[in-house]
C-alpha cells in the first residue's frame, strides 16, 4: 500500500492533470525528444555537475516516462503500483540518506529535461525543495531573430562569467543591465562571494515577490529584481533585512505590473490637450489649505547658456511664470557638476516644498522614478516618452511632425537630389525624426537622398567633408542652438562656400505644454481626465496640433512650396495627416506598415531602422563617443521597452 506522501502527490497529480484538460493543455510531462529533432540543435556542450533550480526542470528527457508523471512532475500512477513503492523508496532514501546521487538531464533553452532520476525530481518538487544537483548537457539551438532565443544567448554568455542559472528575464538586455546593477563588466568572472551574496538576496527578493503574489503579475522575480536595483543601488541592496527590503518592494508594487507585456496596454499616450474643464480633488485641497501659490521647479542637467535644450525649457518656464504671475512660483535648478547627485537634489527640491517637479532630462529618469515613488504627494514629470509607470508621468514633442515638413522643403529645394542630415544620438525620437525628414523628401522629390551623419559617432568623416565630397547644399542640421556659441548652424538650411541661407526650422514651444498643465493641475484634471481614469501609466506625446511643435519657414522660399507646406501642416493640425500612414520601405526594402493605417505609437518610439532613400546606418554603441554612450545606456536603465529622448 503506497504512504500517506504518495496519497498526497498523486491527489495534487490528479488536479493538475484536469485543470489542463480544462484549459486544453498537454496534462503530461513533455518530452524534449518530441519538442526538438537534431537539426535544430547546433552543438552540444557538457556543463559536468552542476546545481540545477527544480522550478526550471520542465520535463523528460525521452517519451518513455513522460505519461507517469502529470505536468507539474507529481505521480500519476495508482498507488497499488510498483511505480508508486519505488516513489516511496525515494522519499524514504530521502528522509535518511539525503537525496542521492545527481540525476542526468538536458539544458534547452534554459529548461531542463531528465534523462535519469525522474522520481528523484518528482519527490524533491513533493518537498519542496529547491534545487538538485545533475549532470547536465546543454543543447544549444541556432541563433534566430525570435527574442526567446536572443534572450537565451544573452544568458549563455552571462552563464559563462558567474555560473548563474536561476535568472530567467523576459526581455531582451537584461542580463547586461544585470550586469551594470552590480558593478560587472562583460567576460568578468564572479568570485564566490559574489555568487553567495546575490543568491541571498534573490532569494529574499523571489521570497518577497511570491508572498505578495508575484506569478499574477506576468513578470519573472528576475525582472521585478532588475526593476528594483534600477531604483535602489545593488551595494545598498545586498545589506538590507527582509523588513528593508519589503518596505521598498511595498513602495515599487504598483509600478511593478506594467513592466509585463501583456500589461504594456495600461500605457496610455496622449496625443494633445484635454478639453474637460472641471475642478477636482487638489483644486479643493488647496482650497482647503489655503495654499495661495503652487510651487513648480525645473531641474537641469547643464546651464541655458550652454546647452540649448535647456535654453528651450527655460523659455518655457519663464512663459509659465507669466501666464500665472501671482498663482505660481518656479525655480530652476541645475546640477553644479558631474558629481553632483541628481536624487539627493531632487529630494532637496521636494523638502522645500515643491508640488510639481519638471526633469526635462532622460538622465534623470531613474532618479525621478524613485522619487515620484518615495513621495507620491509630489507630482513628477520626466522628459522622456514610453514610460510604462504609475506614479510617473512623462512628456515629449511628435518632432517628427516638423522634420517631415522640412523634408518636404529640403526635397523641393535640393538642386542635385541629395541633402545632407545631422543627426545627434541614434535613439529612437532621432530614428523617427530622421526617416519622417526622408519621407517628406521623398513626397516631393522621389529622386532624394539623405546623406546620414552622426554628430556622436567617433572616428566618423566630419559633417563639412562630407558636405564637400559629396557636394551637397541643402543641410538639416542641430535642431537648436547653443546661446554661449558662436555656431548658428542649426535647422534647414542651403549651404554654399560657408555661408548659409535658413529654409526652415522646427521648433519648441515648451511654454504651451507646461502652461497646459500647470492648468490642468489647478483646475483638478490631473486624474479625472479619461485617460487617466481607464489607464494608469500617462506618456504626453503633443505635436503640432497642440502647438508645442512648430515650424518657422523663410519668406525667400517660393510661394508654392510655401502653401503646399503649410497644408500638410495644416491637414497635421487637425490630426489628419499622419507621415507614417500607410506603407513604406526599409532600406533593405523590405515593407512597412499597412495601407489603411499609420503606425502605432509604439511602432514609432521603437524604430530600429532606416527608410528607403537614406544613405547611412544606425551607429552600435561601441562607435558611439562615451558621452553619448552613456546616454544611450541611461535610457535603458529602467526598462528595455522604455524609450526616453532628450
């Protein structure tokens, strides 16, 4: 008669087994045999004896055992059979002898299938345990463009330097973040310290993570961890108590669901302005308080007089200030050097009282993240754009918008079919901004061609030899300029012997946006305007028709390129006309888009690619100067998916 234990595996079989017939799943083990045949395999590499997580054993090796065991690996088989005494055996070899020898598996995919110790892993799973030590072979697949298998060769590589298995990410990247959480550099080995400091305090995280009823979230404890050392330094981390650490993970939950992809749909972009007036809960609560000013400050990463985005913002803020006078104070801060810590100045900036915070700034989105999470009674605003987080809201300009006019213009304009384009960082506002430019030449010059230099590319050809060899006259250049510099070379302009002649120039009117919602604020529409109700997680993205984006053309153009401009303009103000509508080509010809539709916004904010009709390349990061490489990887800090631009 079989033990009271195998009584109790074989009911949690049974259960397993119907709630998959229910939900028309495969009720047995799988078999890695049945899954993969050898052509997809290109190599095998032994990894010896080494510790394997029982949550990433999967299945069997061979289809032999496959149908003893239900698909969570609890017995199936009746407990008057000799499957079930040899089951009891090993749990009794268990409770005295400990677990025995290694079992034999496969590794595919990172999952692992038993070829020998079926029941070993069965009863180990029974208890609970959590992990097994086997001799495994690692199958390893052909690399592919699906993002299961660039995860898993990312993870190949990161095995290769710590020995670390029990990590599984859902995104594309994350074991490099990982590696920059914790202070590692590619190809560094891990000590064994190291090794037993992180196990700890993954374990204290996966525990936190699974009490507060993590699996629910569609999101790995691997994730949510990279997630929490984004916020929260690794070397503060690793020293906390459970208590620490849960009062943190309290603190970033509620950011936490968004981070998975089927919660990606929370997201909600903004095209332009609410028109819904109302006053709602903080007009009443300043009433109630009799608070006579709201208090905004803007924080800077460098001075106005040498960096013209902060010039731009600054207007902004200073138009903000006179449309509200008396109502409002702001004040403007600026990081007084490289060392200078943007958390401890942001949490200075709140301590004195601030209700609104504005950081037009990609590098300090991790920093605002965490601040808009620690004071919740603070409103925080990023200058980024595809931000999937509650309690941060983030605000950018469609430039795009104004490039595809300036194209259309640099098309009509361009005596010898070629324009030149500089571009400043490849992220992806510059991809869309550079292949809308290109469009719109194309609309009205189909022989144009967009000559692509990267102003942050090293050892690159400079922009003016370029010009040069090339011979070309109509440029795009900066889209603003520096007030302390000498250099005026900036929007679309024709170019001859070094002198220049302005066409064009997009613009920035961050005045509209934050006057729109400073008002917004103070009339109570911060959470009662729709998209705010039905999805939590609020990206502004205004374009033309808002009025934060514009585009200034010289009166020397002619009076037929003017008025067709300004139609399409005019046609993009009432949001009818879309640059990415209907179907295009990639530079490898391949087709983009749909003819009855424009790209979504998602498609637009993760460009990765160059249209038809530009002469250049995306630069990879290590081509790129270190400023701008840094740059690049502080938008990825927080999330893969997440896109900032500044």
């Amino acid at each position: 008669m079989a033990s009271e234990d195998y009584t109790k595996a074989l009911k949690l079989a049974k259960t397993a087994y119907r709630k998959a017939v229910a939900a028309g799943e495969y009720p047995y083990l799988p078999a890695l045999d049945d899954m993969i045949d050898t052509q997809q395999v290109r190599t095998e590499e032994p990894l010896g004896l080494i510790s394997i997580p029982l949550d990433q054993i999967a299945g069997t090796k061979t289809a032999g055992r496959k149908q003893s065991f239900a698909n969570n690996f609890m017995p199936l088989m009746p407990e008057s059979s000799e499957f079930a005494m040899k089951w009891d055996g090993v749990v009794r070899y268990h409770l005295d002898q400990g677990v025995g020898d290694p079992i034999v598996a496969y590794e595919y995919m990172n999952k692992f299938y038993v070829l020998e110790g079926n029941k070993r892993v069965s009863v180990l799973k029974y208890f609970h345990a959590d992990s097994i030590e086997g001799s495994v072979t690692r199958l390893i697949p052909y690399e592919s463009d699906s993002k299961d298998n660039k995860i898993y060769y990312e993870f190949m590589d990161f095995y290769r330097e710590s020995q670390i298995n029990y990590l599984i990410f859902s995104e594309v990247g994350s074991y490099q973040r990982l590696r920059e959480a914790v202070g590692k550099k590619p190809g560094e080995k891990w000590t064994d310290d190291e090794k037993i400091d992180f196990k700890s305090l993954y374990n204290h995280f996966a525990e936190i993570f699974q009490s507060k009823k993590g699996d629910s979230l569609r999101i790995t404890p691997a994730d949510g961890l990279l997630f929490y050392l984004s916020l929260y330094p690794y070397s503060e981390v690793k020293s906390k108590t459970m208590e620490q650490m849960r009062t943190d993970i309290d603190k970033i939950w509620d950011n936490l669901p968004i981070l998975s992809e089927e919660n990606k749909a929370n997201v909600s972009v903004v095209f332009k302005p609410s028109d819904e007036p109302g006053e709602g809960i903080f007009t009443r609560f300043f009433k109630l308080n009799k608070v006579k000013q709201l208090k905004v400050a803007f924080i800077h990463d460098k001075p106005a007089a040498v960096s013209g985005w902060t010039y731009m913002h600054e207007l902004g803020r200073m138009d903000l200030q006179h449309t509200f006078g008396d109502r409002i104070s702001t004040e403007a801060h600026v990081l007084k050097d490289s060392e200078t810590d943007i958390t401890e100045l942001l949490e200075e900036t709140i301590a004195a009282g601030n209700h609104i915070i504005f950081t037009p700034n990609s590098r300090f989105l991790a920093a605002s993240l965490k601040a808009s999470i620690e004071h919740p009674e603070v409103k925080i605003l990023n200058c980024s754009l595809g931000q999937p987080y509650k309690t941060l809201r983030t605000y950018y300009g469609r430039l795009y918008e104004a490039k595809f006019l300036c194209g259309m213009i640099a098309g009509a304009m361009t005596p010898n079919d070629k324009i030149a384009y500089q571009a400043p960082l490849p992220n992806y506002g510059a991809i869309a901004d550079i292949n809308a430019f290109t469009l719109g030449a194309r609309m009205t010059n189909p022989r144009a061609m967009v000559h692509l230099h990267w102003a942050s590319q090293t050892d690159a050809e400079s922009f003016h030899s370029m010009l040069r060899r090339e011979n070309i006259c109509i440029v795009s250049d900066n889209d603003m300029i520096t007030p302390a510099s000498e250099d005026r070379a900036y929007g679309l302009y024709y170019y001859d012997d070094g002198k220049m002649k302005r066409l064009a120039t997009p613009m920035w009117n961050w005045g509209k946006f934050y006057e729109r919602i400073i008002r917004d604020f103070l009339q109570g529409n911060w959470d009662s305007v729709r998209e705010a109700k039905e999805k939590p997680a609020i990206n502004y993205w205004w374009g033309i028709s808002s009025g934060i984006i514009d585009l200034i053309m010289s009166d020397e153009l002619p009076r037929g390129l003017t008025t067709l401009t300004n139609i399409v303009r005019g046609q993009m103000y009432v949001d009818y006309f879309n640059p990415f509508w209907g179907t295009f080509r990639r530079q490898d010809q391949t087709v983009v888009g749909q003819p009855d539709r424009g790209l979504s916004p998602e498609e637009v904010i993760t460009m990765n690619y160059l249209v038809d009709g530009v002469i250049g390349s995306i630069p990879d990061n290590w081509e790129l100067t270190d400023d701008a490489r840094e740059r690049i990887e502080l938008q990825t800090k927080i999330t893969p998916a997440a896109t900032t631009i500044d």
